[in-house]
C-alpha cells in the first residue's frame, strides 16, 4: 500500500508549529461581552438569598443572569439547571451570569454579588452516598428524562444501576479453590488540558444562534441547546477550530450553555466566557472517580472460576456521561479474561463533587486498576507467576464477554500474543525484583487490558468530497481534531481509495455544524472506524460519477475504467484516458456543448449490530469491538524515603492495521504518560466541607518534561474486518493498564498490596505503617 502504515505528515502541523493554528481562545474577539460566572462557596445548601442590587449599578454591566425560568439540560439525563436555582451540589457550581463590557467589570460586578446559604449536610464520597442515612441530592430522580439503558433506583441517590449476570456465581466460587476479596479506591482527578475550556455566542437578527467552542461534541452543543432552549435545530450554528487537548472532558456540553443565556439575555450580542485555570479545575466536569470491590476465584492450577464486583463511581452532582461510564465500566468488567461466571453491579451515584465527564479509556483504567491488581493478588495467594496466570486465562475467540457476545478473531485482540511479546521486551524471566543496593530495589510489574467502545447503537458519521478545478480533492467530516491526527488518517484512506497523491487532498480541519456532515462525537477511538469508512464510502462515490462521466467522454463502458494517479482511462489501453480536471466541473465537447458539473461525493456510515443490554442480565453487544494489550513498568524504588523513579514504560497493543506509524506511537505513548501522571500523583483533595483543596496546577500536579520514563511500544496486527484495511483504535488504550501495572510493581517492592491512587510516596508510606504497625 501507498499511503496506509507510512508516517504521513500531519496535515495541520505547520499551522500548529509555526503558531499560526488557532484556538477558540483566538475567537474570543474584542467586541465580545464578558461572561463572568457568579460560583458556590459551599459544596451543598440552600441559597437563601441572592443580592444583586449593588452589581447592577456598576457601569458597564449590561446584564445579570439567574437561573430562574430556565429549564433543566443534560445529555443522558435532564437533571441540571443551568444555573443553580435553589439550591447548590458543589463546590464552584455556577449561580449567576454577570456580562459586562470588560473583564476587570465582570469580575468586579460578580464580587459586589450577596449570596446568603443554609449549608446542608454533604455527601463527600462515592461510598457515603450508599450510607442508608445519606441526603439525597436529588428528591425526584425517577421524574428526570433519560436515555434509554439507564436505571435510577428510587429513594436513592443511585442514578444508574447495570447488571451484569453470567454463569452461575455460587457455582464459579464453589470451584475456585482459591479466591481473594479487596477493596480499592480511586478519587476523582481531572483532564488538565492544555487549553482551558471556552465559548463565544451571538444571536443574529434571523435568529441564528452562532457557537464557537473548544468543545469535542459540537453536535451534541447543538442537540441540547436545540432540545432544551426550543430553538430551530437549523438555526443553531455550532464551529469547533482546533483543539488544545480534550481527553473527555471537552466532551461535555458546559460553557456553550452559558455563553448562549448570556448573548440572549443582551440582545443577541458577542459574548465571550472562558475558564481559568482553577475554573477549568473545579468549576467544568472532572475525571470520574471509583469504590471498587472484587472478589475473585480460581483453580489450584489458576484458571479463573468466578469473579464477584462492585463498582461504585462517583458521578458528582450531575449525571452528564456519568451513568453511561458506569455501563462501560461494567461491560468490560473483568479485564480480557475468560471467565465463565461473573456477577457485577455497577453503581452511579451523585455526590457533592463536580460532575463527571468522559476521560481518556472510558472508565476502564479505573476498573482496570482494581481488576488487575486483584489478578496480582490472586496470582501471588495461588503462586503462580503473575504474567504466566494472565496468560492462562487470557481470553480467545470462540468464548463469551461478560455481556455475553461471542467473539470472533475480527471482534477481539490477540491477548496470548500481547502477553508474549511483553515477556520478551521486559527480559521477564530474568527476574521481577532485584536488589541494586542496600536500599534500593529495581522491580517490575504487568497488567493486561481491553476496552470496547460501549456507545450506544444509533450513532453515526459523514464525509463529503468535493472536488476542485485542478483535479484535487477537498475533504469535510464533522470529525474534531483534538490532536489525534485522525483527519491525516482520513486523508491517508482517501488517497489509498483513489490512487492519489496525499498532498493533493486538502482537508477541512474546523468543523461547523452547518456545512460539515455530523460525526457523532470526536470520542472514544471511534473516529478512524467510523469516519474511515464514511471516507471509504464517499470514495467509492466519488470513483463511480468520475467513470460516469469517464465513460460518456471516452465513449466507453463503465466497467471497463479504472481511476489512479489523477486519471480515468480504460483498464487495457491506459492510453485511451482523460485526467481529472478536465471532467470534474463538467465537460464541454469541441462544438461548445457541456455535460456535467462540479463532482461533489459523499459517504455514511453508521455502526451495526449493535443492542442495548439486558437491565436483568447485561446481555447484549455494547460495540464494535474489543482492542486489547499488555502493559509494564520497570520501578527503581528507595526503601527508605519510599521515593520511586520509573525507569520504563512498555506497551504491546493489538491495532490490527497501523494506518499512520508515528502518529500511532505518539497516540499511546501520550496515553502512556497520562495513565503515569494519574497513578503517580494526579487527585483532587476534598475538605470534610466538600471544597476542592488543590484548584491549581502547583498543587494539581501532571507530569513536567523532564519527568518522563523511556516508552516502549510495540503492536500486533489482528484487523477488525469492519474497520478500514482492518485498523483498530488507538488513542486510549495506552492509558487503560498503566495504573495497575505501575500498583503491581510498587506492592511487590514495598510487600505490601496498595490499593488505592495515586501512588504517591507519601500514601505508600501510609499504607506500609498501616500494614505493618498501624498508625
């Protein structure tokens, strides 16, 4: 192949490093308002009073903005007032809107705002929201819209319950003779991105409503504030430009809501609302956070028997994607194991905490952490090697997932094949603990993963190609680049489709809603399956009019043509042909009469076979298909300041095809340090009141360069028949295992099994005391 496997260059990379590319922020013109927002102090109370008398008064103030008379919004469940009325449920949840002509006014006029609270008793973790006497934050969840596969249960703060029921779990646990029970926990985090979320909206006079976001979903922008605001779905105009890093968190719909009131309530007018930094934190949707509890079975020889969990996510105040990362949490609960019984509750409940949103593997790094450390521990109780067990166990084509498909070698990853390859590249027989000197250990750890796409069945993606007078192609799907590269890729499959050159297919890399067709959500390693097979599609399109027209010109039949390098021409005289350009905006013959006009192709494409699960059973298939991989890291660790320095980072991941080589390795070896960066030391701090104690990047610490292990990946091909030339995602499952791996390592360092993140040297400290002599 031409184009597909070679490191093609990105087709917006001199924009971004020659600094040309531009943001939203870059949008946030001078003749915009500004939208200050008005946040709660408290993490839940009533709201007694709001004065707003005095902040009226200042010039330059042209509106203030409460939430009374809006209506609830949400995504999967309608259960969020724009602006808090009543009451609030979290620290930093936006009360009022102040739009002013400058920024100093703004934030002057949001000061001068006399909010009085009844503080109220807080729910402060995922497990407290459970506690029979806890306060429920939502009196009427059962009265809320939702989407379909989502089970609130009343009386509770419960606002999703999945089922996952296979085998016989009495059974699988009578066989096991061997089995360990734990309990691991994981705090809610954040995205970081580099750029901060932001929005800008004006109100024409016909009534268009025109958003420009840094936001993943700019068609969901458009369905909640159509949906829920009663406005024209065609009259709402969403434009996402480049986007500094998203990681979920951008796939929230937040700012656009309160960009869009704001310019309402002004007329219509330019409004600009932008987070900083410590809003971006605390104030816009957060990283998910876990109470996992797993009870694990297996045979004398290590075959797994039964697995019992309970996963409780904290969801926050809101649902949002909350429910919903719960079900992939479920779906996907076991690791890539075969095992014959399983039996899972997966719990979304609300909290006094931000409201969650989507973050880089979809919930299951966090299953995955607790997963493969309880493989871990299971391996050790039934001595037998930790890598050797996972091997054992892994699961094949012809068994069952826990929703209970059966997978095929196109429907799942080589799991055998990853765990090989990663006992070659870690030197695993030499050793997984050596003592370099008096205090200082070098050890390695393992884990193993997979991850699905648990979407939903209804969603799709287009592309249309229009073709330009020189015989070059322009290409235009909703798709965002948020630094994947996936528009290169599409590109790339465009050129492979038509015999081309790469650098004479010019790509649309802003999307606007208007005039790109929708692609779903730029969202869990979808967009090459489902945009790469729209491009296929619209391909194909566009090699059918081409040999129309080709046909009438050359006097031929269709059949007979082929399309390469620019030209049509006949399959067995290559000589009879005529080039793109001259048919592609119509032909006109020698007497001046013209046929034809400007070829303009498109191409859809929406995933099939897939179903909503049993709410009993969790029976049903949740997506496309399950990418799977093996992951390690090398630790050197110092005994006594418990101080660890990680030395290497390893993935081996089944990609099926490799569309793009470095952009692949870029994608997980990115995932790869974010999953450090979480493990190591990313976590939100809450008081006994619910505040957020590290709102900023000094004390909300990712990792600097500099900081970074060496990273190592390598990739095996199975193709997944149904995606382009049989290419599997690839932007998530860097991340998935490397918590785990890296708590596998520690624990066998420090003997001691560490259960919770992040794996701070602190936090290690406290649980070696706590194992040993207490505290």
């Amino acid at each position: 192949m031409t184009y597909i496997g070679k490191s093609v260059f990105r087709k917006e990379s001199l924009e971004k490093v020659s600094g040309t590319a531009r943001y939203t922020g870059d949008y946030l013109a001078t003749d915009a308002l500004h939208v200050e927002m008005v946040k709660s102090s408290y993490a839940h109370a009533y709201i007694s009073s709001i004065d707003i008398e005095e902040a009226e008064k200042l010039e330059g103030v042209r509106a203030i903005i409460l939430g009374d008379n809006l209506p609830l919004i949400g995504e999967e469940v309608i259960d969020r007032p724009p602006l808090a009325v009543k009451k609030v449920r979290y620290y930093g949840e936006v009360i009022a809107l102040v739009v002013a002509e400058t920024i100093p006014v703004a934030r002057r006029a949001a000061q001068l705002i006399n909010i009085e609270y009844e503080p109220l008793p807080v729910v402060n973790s995922a497990l407290q929201a459970l506690e029979s006497d806890a306060p429920l934050l939502h009196d009427n969840l059962l009265d809320y819209t939702k989407d379909e596969g989502i089970y609130p249960v009343e009386g509770t703060n419960m606002i999703n319950h999945t089922k996952i029921r296979k085998g016989d779990i009495n059974l699988g646990m009578e066989e096991g003779k061997v089995s360990i029970e734990s309990h691991f926990s994981i705090p809610i985090s954040d995205h970081a991105a580099i750029e901060t979320r932001a929005a800008l909206c004006e109100i024409r006079e016909s009534g268009i409503v025109r958003i420009v976001t840094s936001s993943q979903a700019p068609y969901m922008v458009k369905k909640i504030i159509s949906r829920d605001f009663k406005v024209e779905t065609g009259k709402v105009v969403v434009e996402t430009p480049f986007v500094g890093g998203g990681y979920g968190g951008k796939a929230s719909v937040h700012l656009e809501i309160f960009a869009f009131i704001a310019s309402r309530a002004v007329g219509g007018r330019k409004v600009r609302v932008f987070n900083t930094r410590e809003e971006d934190l605390t104030v816009s949707p957060v990283h998910i956070g876990l109470e996992a509890t797993v009870q694990l079975s297996c045979t004398q020889e290590g075959k797994l028997t039964a697995a019992k969990l309970k996963y409780v996510f904290d969801g926050g105040a809101y649902a949002d994607k909350s429910p919903h990362l719960s079900t992939a949490g479920a779906v996907d609960c076991t690791g890539p194991y075969k095992i014959d019984n399983v039996w899972c509750d997966a719990l979304c409940v609300y909290t006094n905490h931000p409201y969650a949103a989507p973050f880089r593997g979809f919930s299951h790094g966090e299953v995955h952490f607790a997963f493969e450390r309880a493989i871990d521990m299971l391996a050790k109780k039934a001595k037998i090697d930790p890598l050797h067990f996972r091997k054992i166990n892994a699961i094949h084509p012809g068994d069952t997932t826990p929703t209970q498909v059966v997978l095929t070698s196109s429907k799942v990853g080589n799991v055998e094949k990853c765990i090989n390859r990663l006992r070659e590249i870690m030197e695993w027989d030499k050793g997984q603990i050596h003592a370099i000197a008096s205090n200082k250990v070098r050890v390695k750890g393992i884990s193993c993963s997979w991850k699905n796409s648990t979407i939903g069945p209804a969603v799709s993606s287009g592309v249309v190609l229009t073709f330009n007078s020189d015989g070059s192609i322009n290409l235009m799907s909703g798709i965002v680049e948020i630094g994947t590269g996936t528009k290169t890729v599409l590109a790339q499959i465009l050129a492979e489709k038509m015999k081309m050159n790469v650098d004479r297919i010019h790509v649309r890399m802003a999307v606007d809603t208007q005039t790109e067709p929708e692609h779903w959500k730029t969202v869990a390693s979808r967009g090459t399956l489902m945009a790469g097979r729209a491009v296929m599609a619209a391909a194909d399109d566009a090699i059918r009019k081409l040999k129309k027209m080709g046909a009438i010109v050359l006097r031929v039949p269709e059949d007979d043509l082929e399309v390469a390098n620019e030209m049509i021409f006949l399959r067995d005289n290559p000589k009879n042909s005529i080039p793109f350009e001259d048919i592609v905006y119509g032909y006109t013959y020698p007497n001046g009469n013209s046929i034809g006009g400007q070829i303009i192709a498109n191409g859809s494409y929406s995933l099939t076979g897939l179903t909503n699960l049993d709410p009993e059973t969790g029976a049903g298939n949740p997506g496309p298909e399950w990418a799977v991989a093996a992951q390690g890291v090398e630790i050197e660790m110092d005994m006594k300041t418990w101080r660890y320095k990680i030395l290497k980072a390893i993935t081996v991941v089944d990609l099926g095809e490799v569309l793009n080589h470095k952009a692949a390795l870029g994608q997980i070896k990115g995932a790869m340090s974010m999953g450090i960066a979480w493990a190591c030391r990313e976590a939100f701090y809450f008081d006994e009141n619910g505040r957020v104690l590290n709102p900023q990047l000094r004390t909300y610490r990712p990792l600097r360069f500099g900081e970074h292990p060496e990273y190592e990946v390598d990739i095996i091909k199975t193709p997944h028949i149904e995606a382009p030339f049989g290419a599997r995602g690839a932007g998530e499952h860097g991340l998935v295992g490397i918590p785990a791996a890296l708590g596998n390592a520690l624990s066998l360092a420090i003997n001691t099994e560490l259960k919770s993140l992040p794996l701070t040297p602190e936090a290690i400290w406290r649980h070696v005391k706590e194992a040993h002599n207490g505290i």
